[in-house]
C-alpha cells in the first residue's frame, strides 16, 4: 500500500512507534494527550484515539482514566523487533527486486556505505 493511500491513523500510529523506539516517549513516560497530539499533527481527535487505541489493544501502551496513557515496560523492543520483522517480510523484498533491476550490487552498496 503506497503512503498517499495508507490510512491517516495508521500514518500516526507508525510516528508514535518511531517515538517510542527511539526513546522520545521512554517506557513508563506519559503520551501527549489525544487532543494534544492531534493538534501537533494537523490530524482529527479521533483518528488519533483510533491510533492509540491499537497501541492499547496490543498491550504497548497503558490507559488510567483521568490520569493519562503512558508506555508499558518493554513496548520498545517488542515495537523493535515488529517494525524489523515487517521490514525484512514486506519493504526488503521490493528494494532487493529494484536493486536487482538496475543493477545495484548488495555488497558494492555497503562497501560504499
């Protein structure tokens, strides 16, 4: 699915695992509120509630009513090792194909890296 088709809630979902992994919203810290997140992005209250309300299905982020939503112990490295396994599953394949149809060598790539 290209980005401009991704739905908006995954879009913002995919900016707050970035965040979380890399140790912006640190394990037992509070995520800016709802409202305060969608006004940082430009986005609609409840695309935002429907893109923390995943992170909560998948037990990366705890809710206490009244208090706030805040990061549960080892959401990073679950979030980590998902965002690798997705890679290695779904982007790789596709930059391995193009790499192959114009030529580009794997390792002259990271001999240049």
């Amino acid at each position: 699915m290209s980005d401009a088709t991704r739905p908006v809630y995954l879009k913002l979902r995919d900016l707050i695992a970035a965040a979380i992994i890399e140790g912006r919203y640190r394990e037992g810290e509070m995520l800016p509120s709802v409202r305060a997140f969608a006004a940082e992005q430009g986005a609609n209250p409840l695309t935002v509630a429907k893109a923390y309300s995943q992170f909560q299905a998948d037990g990366l982020i705890d809710v206490q009513r009244g208090v706030g939503m805040f990061v549960t112990p080892g959401a990073a490295a679950r979030l980590r090792e998902c965002e690798r396994r997705r890679f290695l599953e779904h982007e790789w394949p596709a930059i391995r194909t193009r790499m192959d149809r114009l030529g580009i060598d794997t390792a002259a790539l990271l001999d240049e890296a």
